[in-house]
C-alpha cells in the first residue's frame, strides 16, 4: 500500500505545538518529542480515549501514522505527517464486500430454486453496484485522507493551541 505524505503550516512556535499534539495523540510521556509514530496497537490504544473516540474516522482507515514538527522562521513550524491506509482491508470496505457477496449467493439460490431470473437478476444488480459503490465511495483515497485530515485533526489541533496560548498569555 502506498504511503501518503502531506505537510501542514501552523502559525504556532514549534514548542506549542509540540505540547497540542502531545495532548491532542494522548502522549503519555514526560517530554514533547519532535516526532510520533503511532502503529496499528498505538492507534488502537488512542481510539479508546476521549480524544481518539473524536478522531476515530480518521484512526479507523489507517495503519501507521507518524507526525513530524518542524520550526520555520517567524514562530511559525510545520507539521509533516504520513499515513498508511489501511485500503480495502478498512471494515467498511469489507463489510459492504460480505453484503455483495451474500447478494450473489441468494441471487443463485433464487435462480436455482425458484427459477425466478428477475429474482436473480435484481441480486445481481445490486451485489455489482454494492461493489462499485465500496470501490468509488469507501476506500479512502489520497483526497479523501487529506479532507479527513482537515476535517478531523486540525481543527481540534488548532483547539489545543489556543488553549496553550490562552495559558502562556496568562
């Protein structure tokens, strides 16, 4: 599977947003590393967090992710991450497989028992558009990711650093 990689700039010094991912990904850890790699069981152990229950369209579709934080000039870092998805292997993706296949089997069943064709026909049918409908709409693609991203992380990332800087400004 193929890794995606994208990168994102953040108006926040380095150390800040540091602390908001940490916070964010539920860290447990004295220091704030500059890097978090989460496999498959770190992930897991993350979805069963308050934070990770808000993030777990995102957590449930991949299979590593691992966050890089950079300073930039101006008090300004970038945050890198990559992402491998877990593609079909997703359980939407499979659940909608297994329908399809079910649709199919009762499709023969009612043309071999009943020797209803239209029966069949309609099994039929639908078993294919449910395989169409998992390969265009259910495995998450690069786009797909990449608004999950937007939609998910960083707007609760966003959250954690205004709460960091409302503290600092105190």
């Amino acid at each position: 599977m193929n890794i995606l990689k994208g990168n994102v700039n953040i108006n926040a010094p380095a150390e800040v947003v540091q602390i908001a991912l940490k916070g964010l990904l539920s860290y447990k850890g004295v220091d704030n590393p500059q890097s978090y790699s989460l496999d498959r069981k770190a992930i897991k152990t993350l979805q069963k967090t308050p934070e990770g229950r808000n993030l777990s369209g995102l957590l449930i579709n991949i299979k590593t992710l691992k966050f890089d934080i950079v300073s930039t000039s101006g008090g300004t870092s970038n945050l890198s991450y990559e992402a491998e998805p877990r593609g079909y292997k997703a359980p939407l993706p499979i659940f909608l497989f297994v329908e399809s296949g079910l649709l199919f089997l009762i499709g023969i069943m009612a043309q071999i028992i009943t020797e209803m064709l239209p029966l069949a026909l309609i099994c039929y049918m639908v078993g294919a558009l449910l395989i169409a409908v998992t390969f265009v709409f259910a495995i998450p693609t690069r786009n797909r990711f990449e608004k999950i991203i937007q939609k998910l992380l960083l707007p609760r990332l966003d959250r954690y650093i205004d709460i960091i800087n409302e503290h600092i400004e105190r």
